[in-house]
C-alpha cells in the first residue's frame, strides 16, 4: 500500500494572516489620508474666516480714521473689489456694509470655499461699528 502524508491543519495559514495584517495595515492608511485631508479643509476654513476678519476690520479702520460710520461710495466699492480680488480676497465672495439711523455700520462678508458643494451654506462673517 502508497501511504500518501496527511496535509498538516496549518498549511496556509501564514499566507492568510500574511492578508490579513496587509488589509487591516491598508485601512489605517486609508484613514490617516482622510484624516489629513479633512484637517486640510479645517486650515482652509479657518484662514478664510480669518481673512474675512481682516478685511471687515479694515472697513471699521477706515470708519474710525474718519470718525464715522458713513463713508463714500467709492471707498467701499474698492473694499468690496478687494474682498472679492483673487489673490488677497475671498472665493465667491460678496461684501455689503449698512448703516442705520443711529450710525450703526453693519460690515457683513459672504464667501464660499471652492471644495464645498453648490447647495451647502455660504459662510457669513459680520460685526457691527458704532463710532460715539
């Protein structure tokens, strides 16, 4: 009689652990590039909310130089123009500034970042400028 070897029960098993390890290895990749874009976006925000700061701060600047909250139209046309400039402003931005009866200036900037979808909320940023 052939005797033919009994297959061992670990044949095999290294090459499936070997898989197993490269699938867990490749889902936490995964996660930290998801992770780096996502905080990516964040910075974005946070530089554009920044920006958006700056640049309404630099209306108030004017109004306090002035020592009023009514200014000409062409100082806040060419604010306006450097709100929505591409290099220095905002994306898709647009920049209005009221003033009431009282002499309260409202300095309100709308943006959009790029990456976010066309149906999703623009970000606002608004402060409010009263000189005595």
């Amino acid at each position: 009689m052939n005797a033919t070897p009994r297959p061992t029960a670990q044949q095999g098993s290294a090459l499936l652990e070997a898989l197993v390890s490269i699938l867990v290895f490749s889902l936490g990749v995964l996660g930290i590039v998801a992770l780096l874009a996502k905080s990516t976006q964040f910075s974005v925000d946070a530089e554009d909310r920044t920006r958006a700061a700056m640049l309404a701060n630099e209306l108030a600047s004017q109004m306090w130089e002035n020592q009023s909250t009514s200014l000409d139209s062409g100082v806040i046309s060419t604010w306006q123009a450097r709100v929505q400039a591409t290099g220095s402003g905002l994306p898709s931005a647009s920049a209005t500034c009221s003033v009431d009866s009282s002499g309260l200036a409202t300095i309100t900037v709308t943006w959009k970042a790029l990456w976010r979808k066309s149906d999703e909320q623009a970000n606002t940023y608004s402060t409010q400028v009263l000189i005595p």
